[in-house]
C-alpha cells in the first residue's frame, strides 16, 4: 500500500471515530460539571439528565432534560424546561484551546421547551437573569476572531410555551408555537426575535392571531434603567377570539383586528407609538361587508409611574380623540376622555347596519355629530359626565326620507340644570338617575307636511329605553319602523294615527328590544287581498305589550257595502304553534247577510279567490286566526237567524264555523259549517238542526221575494224541528251546485194543515 493510500485510509478511520465513538462517551461525569458551570453563570440551579457528544454535523454535545430552577422567592417550579438541548461549538476557539459555544438550541417534539414567566412585587423573574448576562463579559456573537472573551452564543427555541404566573396564581394566558432567538448584536447591544400564538388555557381558542416581537436591549445595571427599542406586531386576529382571549367572554362581535407598537427609551421613562386597524366589522349573525375599516393611531409616555395616551381614529372629514391617564401606583384610579368632531352620521349608519339585523340594507344619513365626554375614577369614587349633539339630518331608507331635528344628548346633568334637579327631586322625594346613565333630550322626526314625532331616550350599562309620542300617518310610522330595524306587516293601509310608544331592551345577548304602548288609530282605509273592497276603520284603539298585541273598540265596515262590525282583535307574541301566532277575535254585527258578506269575494272566473286560503298570488301566508262572532240578526238565504252566535278558525286553507247557535221563528238553531281548499278541488260541509221553529213567526222577517217560506207557511202551522247534512265540491258555482248532496229530516208537531187531511189517530 502506497503513502497516498495509508493516508487515505488513516483519514477513514479517524472519519469512523469522529461519527461513532462520541455518542458512546459517557458523559455521566461529565454532567455535574457542565451543570454547576450553567448554575454559576445563571445564578441558578440546573439540572440536566444526560450528555452526550457529538462531531457531525458540527463538533457539539446534546443535552437533554435540561431544568433551569427558578428563584424560591417567585416559584417552586422550574423556570425553563427542555427536553433537548444543543450546543454547537465554535471551531475557531478550538485552535486556542478551549471551548466556545456558538448556538445554543432548545428544541424536542416529545418535551418542547417552556418558559415561566412570574410577576410578584413589582418585579420579574426574569430580571435577575439579565443584569447576570449584562454583568458577565462577552464579545459580540458575530465576531469572527476568538480572543479573551468568550463569544456570546446564539440562543434559539422553537416550538415552545411561554407561561404567564403573578405570585402563586397561574394565569390563563400563554404564548404556544412560540419561535425565540437571542444574541449579543454588538459590544453593548443584545438583539430579540419572537413569534408565537397566544392561547388560554381554560378555553378552545384557535383564531387569535400571531404575536411578533423584536427589538434590541442594551447592558444596563437595573432593568429599569435599561435601554429599548422594541416592535410588536399582533397580526391576524379575529375580533370574538380576541375578546376571548382578553375578557373570557365573547361579546359576539366579528371582524379581522391587527396592531402594532413601538417602544423606546427605558421601563422607567418609555416612549409608545401605537395602531390598530380593524377590517370587516360585524355582529356575528349579521353577513353585511360593507363597514369601511377603523385606523387608530397612538402616542403614549410612560414616566414616572404614570401613563398618558392620546388615541386618534380619523373618519372623514372628522375623528374621534381618546386620552387616558392612568397611574401604576394606584390602578383603580384613571381619567379618560373621548372627544367626536364632525363624526359623519353615514358613517354611524354603516355601523348600525353591522350591529343590528332588521335595518334595511340602503339605509344612511347625512350632517355629523360632535361630542365630548369624560370618566374618572379616583378613591373609588366614578364620575362621567359630557355632552353632544348632531346637526339636522336626513334619515334615507328609500325614496323618502325623515328629516330629523338636531338630537342633543348628556351623560349625568347639565351642570346648569344639576341644582334645579336637585330641588325638584327633594320636593318629589326620588333618587337622582344613574351617573352613568345617557340622555337624549327630545328631538322630531318629521312624517308629514305638519306631523312630527317627538322622541327621547335614556340608556345605561344594563339596557336601553326609547319613548315616541305623535299624531302621525301610519303609513309613514310603519315606513319609519321599518327604516329603524321594526318591520310590520302592515301594507296598502293610510289611517291617522296617535301613538304613545315605548322601546326597551337589555344590551347584554342582543336580546330583541320590546315595543309597547297605546295607540290611537282614525279613519283607517286598507286593502286586503282577495276582497274587493276597502276596509274602512273609523276608530280603534292599539295596545302593545311584551306579550301581545290588541285592537279593541274596533268600529270597521267594508266600504260600498252593508257589512260592518265592531269588536276586538288580538296577536299573541309567543305561542305554541309556528310564528306568527294566530290571530285572535271577538267580532260583533249589528246585522250581516251571509249573501252581502260572499259578495266581498265572490267567484272568479278561474275559481274562488277567498283571502288567506285560496292559491293566489294576492294571498296573505301562513294567516290563522280564531275567535267568536256574533250578530244581532245573521241572514242565510233570507231566513233570518237572530241573536247570532259562533267560533270561527280560519287557516291551513279551511275554514270551520263550529258552536253555532241563534234564534229562529221563537225557537233555536245550532250547526256546523266548513270549507276546505287544502286540495285541487275545493268541498264544504254544512250540517245542524232547528228546533221548535214556528214557520207562520217568520213571516214579515223575510223579504217578499221569498215565495217558498210564504207558500209553505200558507200550507202549514205549528213547530218544526228540522235535521240536515250537505257537501258540495268544486271551485265554482256551477261545479257546486252540480255536486250538491243534501239529507234533511223535517218534522211539524202541534200543528195544523190546510193543503193536507190527515188521520187525527195518526
């Protein structure tokens, strides 16, 4: 074998050592040292369960379940944890013969590497650390020379927790995934890199974002008086998470929140540039995108103890200024104020839109609102007070829209009326409202060419309450309500009306508000599908509640016709059945034909287009109703039945008249009757009885056009009982007659005949 050869060989041999001999030194006695090295350069314990050393691929040794112990005074667990260590060296300390790390990596999938983070007594447990490292001497981590110094190393994690304690108490907050770099930049200046997701750990949160820091720290002798320069960045959070994360509660707001800060100077003297942007603002059930994005821009010192923040949000051609001082010494004491100038009310609309369900997609409105308001605390005792107003406005929801005066509105009193409240409230004997309670003085809303609505309002943390009072036309209120987030289903319809109204609601869940109150309603005129003619409503009086909805002194008549009625009707808010819950009535008629009351919605050529059941597109859906009628004098086919009384259920596309019962001829008459247009081919069903009816007492009650009743009065005397059944099907006249069937049982008793001789035996 040649030099070259054995060369190679010898080359082999060292390069087989170099792979396989250092993971088969055992480090055991090794591990005691390298620990009581690492514990005296941290000024902490450190425990480590195994070493071993490697060549490939960089000369370095693994350590692995490393335990740096934490200082007594702050926790009994340790301050980091780390199932694997690695240390790599630096291969230009090796020809001056000692040893130097370059990077030190905690990494492992099965225990990756966690951090404590304490905060008891003012201070960290982390400080401790810092002024040790600043106090030790070290070259930058990039030099490329060895010399007396040691390098500082490159301290990298990934994939690690960091925990969050203040004393004893283990808070839910941490950072998970978490990416760590930390190195000596230059002779004084140490540089930070860390990126990681925050959690809590009593909650399934998976949508809070990315934190971002990284910065630069310098030596200094006390923490506080360290120089910083830091960048945070918390990137992609969605807004319910969010809330989450910071409250423990989602307050049900939806939306994509990032922000950002800079921080110079020194813990005890800082300097903070901050902003925050929030995209696609909404209420988490509502899918409107279309609120414009909200950009904040902070300034903030923190000296001395005490932090002042100015907050400006610009909305164009105006803003909102928020200020805050607050004071660590004393937490629970603060000043803020928020200050509105020239605020667009379209911009206000847009938010409406995003928080409340009902409004209609195309509302806006124009002028601004200024606005001013403060909140202190101090020694435990708050105070808000401030005050606002708009300019005139146009409220747009259509076509047409609602000038609104200027809306003034205060928190607390004005100081003004504070006395003259007092008085007023000493001489009444009643408690002053809330501090934190809302007023909005009264303002109009203008519905027609001399009717307004006034309206005022008070809110507080809990809820909300909003009174109206006005003449106005009802179809403008209903245009109103609906412009305002309250649809009613009332179309076709002009009437004038008196309202009194009341709107309450809690803030908390989004809860409905409820609506109630009285209202007058005078000369109402409405169409109802499928009847020919108007429904005239002279007078009726509304009352709602949290429960129901009432009409009573109802006075109506349809209009070109004889039938008319008084009475009550009823709309329950909840129910067993599907809303919306049936209708309910109680009816009255001075006199009604049954021929007059067809006659509203007689047959067309294509069938019968009765209201509420039949299949036409002038229908009313999903319409049920039930109640009592009665009727002084009801006539069916000219016969007169007096004292009129039924239950009548309308829906499902049926019709029943059920407990009938009236006077006839001095005796009575009960029955039932029905109609069915569930299916293709409409059927009715008529069934009842008349007892003791005395045919010759109906004479004169009958129109003389009625030659059938006077010829068989002319035939016989006395008292008939009579039985029936019919059915008839089709969807028109000619198909009902046509299908008729008919089974009648008549009987006289206590009579007598001139047409027919009868046995008196029999």
């Amino acid at each position: 074998m040649g030099t070259r050869g054995k060369i190679v060989l010898a080359l082999l041999v060292l390069l087989a050592l170099a792979i396989f001999l250092p993971p088969n030194i055992n480090g055991t006695r090794f591990r005691k040292g390298l620990a009581g090295s690492l514990s005296a350069a941290l000024g902490r314990e450190v425990k480590i369960g195994e070493v071993k050393y490697r060549v490939f691929p960089r000369p370095g040794f693994d350590i692995y379940n490393l335990q740096v112990m934490d200082d007594p005074a702050y926790s009994a667990e340790p301050l980091i944890l780390c199932g694997k260590v690695t240390a790599d060296l630096r291969l230009t300390s090796l020809w001056k013969g000692r040893l130097e790390i370059a990077k030190l990596k905690l990494t492992d999938d099965a225990a990756p590497p966690s951090l404590n983070l304490v905060y008891s007594k003012g201070h960290w447990n982390l400080e401790s650390l810092l002024l040790r490292v600043e106090q030790v001497p070290s070259a930058p981590t990039a030099k490329l020379r060895a010399e007396e110094r040691p390098r500082f190393p490159y301290i990298e994690a990934s994939g690690g927790r960091i925990n969050l304690k203040t004393g004893p108490e283990k808070k839910p907050w941490a950072l998970t995934d978490t990416d760590f770099a930390f190195w000596l930049a230059s002779e004084d200046q140490w540089h930070v890199r860390l990126d990681g997701h925050p959690v809590r750990t009593d909650m399934n949160l998976n949508d809070t974002g990315t934190v971002k820091l990284e910065g630069d720290l310098r030596r200094s002798s006390a923490l506080r008086n360290m120089p910083v320069k830091l960048d945070l960045e918390w990137e992609k959070a969605q807004l319910g998470q969010f809330s989450n994360l910071v409250a423990g509660r989602d307050p049900g707001w939806r939306g994509d929140l990032s922000g950002s800060a800079e921080f110079s100077g020194t813990p005890k003297n800082l300097h903070i540039v901050a902003s925050a942007n929030l995209r696609e603002f909404r209420r988490y059930d509502i899918k409107r995108n279309s609120m414009p994005q909200v950009r904040t821009r902070c300034l903030g010192e923190y000296a001395h103890e005490r932090l002042d923040l100015k907050c400006d949000t610009p909305m164009e051609p105006g803003g909102v200024l928020l200020t805050a001082h607050w004071t660590a010494a004393s937490p629970d004491d603060y000043d803020l104020s928020a200050v509105a100038t020239r605020v667009p009310l379209a911009f206000l609309a847009k938010f409406a839109l995003h928080a409340r369900h009902k409004l209609p997609d195309n509302l806006t409105a124009t002028g601004d609102l200024n606005a001013a308001f403060g909140f202190h605390s101090h020694n435990g005792v708050r105070n808000w007070h401030g005050a606002g107003m708009t300019s005139p406005f146009l409220l747009k929801a259509g076509e047409k829209p609602f000038p609104v005066s200027s809306i003034k509105f205060h928190v607390g009193q004005p100081d003004a009326l504070a006395l003259q409240a007092a008085k007023v409230r000493r001489h009444l004997k009643s408690k002053p409202p809330p501090s934190d309670q809302l007023t909005v003085e009264t303002f109009s809303v203008q519905l027609g060419p001399s009717t307004t609505l006034e309206i005022q309002a008070t809110a507080d943390g809990k809820g909300y309450w909003v009174g109206a009072k006005g003449m106005v036309p009802l179809e403008r209120l209903v245009a109103l309500g609906q412009a305002t987030g309250f649809p009613v289903k009332i179309s076709n319809t002009t009437a004038s009306v008196v309202a009194n109204l009341n709107i309450t609601g809690p803030w908390a869940n989004f809860a409905p508000a409820q609506v109630n109150g009285t209202a007058q309603v005078q000369n109402a005129a409405t169409w109802i599908p499928g009847i020919k003619d108007r429904l005239l409503i002279s007078e009726a009086d509304v009352q709602l509640s949290e429960i129901e909805t009432v009409l009573t002194h109802i006075k109506a008549q349809f209009e070109h016709t004889p039938v008319s009625f008084t009475g009550t009707v009823s709309q329950p808010w909840v129910c067993q059945t599907a809303p919306p819950c049936p209708l309910e009535f109680d009816l009255h008629s001075d006199s009604l034909a049954l021929a007059d009351a067809a006659g509203l919605f007689l047959p067309s050529d294509k069938g019968w287009n009765l209201p509420f059941l039949s299949d036409s597109s002038n229908k009313l859906p999903d319409f049920h109703a039930g109640g009592s009628f009665t009727a002084d004098q009801f006539k069916v086919a000219d016969v007169p039945l007096e004292n009129f009384k039924a239950r009548v259920e309308v829906g499902d596309k049926k019709l029943l008249i059920t407990r009938i019962a009236a006077r006839l001829g001095g005796g009575s008459a009960d029955g039932e009757w029905g109609a069915d247009w569930s299916s293709a081919k409409p059927h009715f069903t008529a069934s009842g009885s008349l007892d003791n009816v005395a045919l010759d007492k109906m004479k004169g009650k009958v129109k003389s056009s009625a030659p059938n009743l006077a010829l068989v009065t002319s035939w016989i005397t006395g008292k008939t009982d009579l039985k029936y059944t019919a059915r008839f099907d089709g969807p028109n006249t000619k198909e009902m007659v046509n299908s008729a069937k008919a089974h009648i049982e008549f009987g006289v008793h206590n009579g007598s005949s001139r047409a027919l001789m009868v046995d008196g035996a029999k």
